[in-house]
C-alpha cells in the first residue's frame, strides 16, 4: 500500500544532516522562517521536507527525504523543539514562487516508490552487514563516536545501514550519496566503501607518522 503523499512541500535546507525513512531527527529551530514553516505544517498536514544546503550558497542537492512531526514543543524563549518521523525520500522536479518567507518545491517520490510500502521484503547482503557493522565500530571508536550498540541492534537491517549513515562523520557529499542510493544493498556497498576509504586513510597516516 502507498501513502498519499504531498507534491508540494516546505524544505527545511540543512548543510551535513541526511535523513531517511522510519528514522528520527530531533530538531531544535531558532531562525524565525523556519519557526513559521514549522507553525505552518503544524496547522496541516505536519509534512516538511529535508535536504542539504550546498556549503553557504541557496543551491540545495536534488534528492531529500519528507518527514511527519510527530512531536513539538515551543520553549519559553520561542525555540520550537521536534521530532521529525522519516516517510520517503523525494526528489526536486521545481521550486515553487511563492509570497512565503521560507521555500517550497514541487517533488516526486517515484525514484524511491519502495520506501513508501510499509512491509516490504527484501534481498539483504547479511555477510556484507555483519562486515560493515564491526568495520564501523572501530571507525566510531577511532573518532571517539558512541553509539547505543544494545539498543541499535533492535532496528531492523535497512534502519541499521540508515542511522550509521546518518551519524558517521564522513563528507556531506558521501553522506548524500548514500542518501541517493535507492537500494538498501546499494547502500550497504556505498557505506561500506566509505568506511573502508576512512580506516585505510588513518592506517596509511599512521604509518607515514612512524
């Protein structure tokens, strides 16, 4: 089953932040535009869209992902505090000229038509999984990263490969390219590729420091 889902939607422009289906991302907002875009979709469909800004200029990557808030909460010094729920990833087709003080796109959802089907089988590469997992404790741990591995091993295999995504410290570009790859298995293979880049690159340092 799909969801309807808006073709026309506010973007939240945010530099080094990716975002996928069935994950979670906390926001705090202070910058008045967005709190009105935020007081907006409150008051209709709770739908915004997520993508990363290119560095400081206006242009914004092609590909983001439309969240739901799913939870919200004004502080005393008018911040808005949200939960932001993953639904699909979309893609620019324009931008919408509009009288509002923050920025509209017309999307399609059809180049990740799968994130929207709630139960889906799919072909996962287990053994590449495991490898990635534990190449990814040592990158966390060489850059000092924690992570709840108790509680990151009750997320199924797609939301796993989607929050290490999320959370590596690794380029805005390589966190878009994953972001952009429509397969979990493509994914799995863009991460792990990273990662890979990452330890060989500090091992290489190492080696040349002694």
């Amino acid at each position: 089953m799909k969801l309807n889902l808006p073709t026309i939607i506010p973007i939240f422009p945010l530099s080094g932040v990716i975002f996928f289906p069935k994950t979670n991302l906390p926001l705090n907002i202070f910058e008045p535009r967005y709190i009105t875009l935020i007081d907006d979709c409150i008051r209709s469909n709770k739908y915004m869209g997520m993508i990363q800004s290119k560095g400081s200029s206006a242009d914004v990557y092609s590909v983001g992902c439309l969240g739901k808030i799913t939870e919200y909460k004004k502080t005393k010094d008018g911040r808005m505090i949200i939960n932001l729920t993953g639904i699909s990833r979309f893609e620019i087709s324009s931008e919408i000229n509009n009288d509002k003080i923050y920025r509209e796109f017309e999307v399609s959802y059809e180049k990740f038509k799968e994130d929207q089907i709630l139960e889906k089988k799919q072909t996962i590469m287990l053994g590449k999984i495991k490898e990635i997992y534990e190449k990814t404790k040592i990158f966390f741990t060489k850059n000092g990263l924690l992570l709840n591995w108790a509680e990151f091993e009750k997320l199924d295999e797609n939301q796993k490969i989607d929050t290490l995504a999320m959370i590596a410290p690794i380029s805005n570009e390589e966190k878009q390219m994953i972001l952009e790859s429509i397969h979990v298995d493509s994914k799995i293979q863009v991460l792990s590729k990273i990662i890979e880049f990452y330890l060989y690159e500090k091992n290489t340092d190492k080696i040349t420091l002694q």
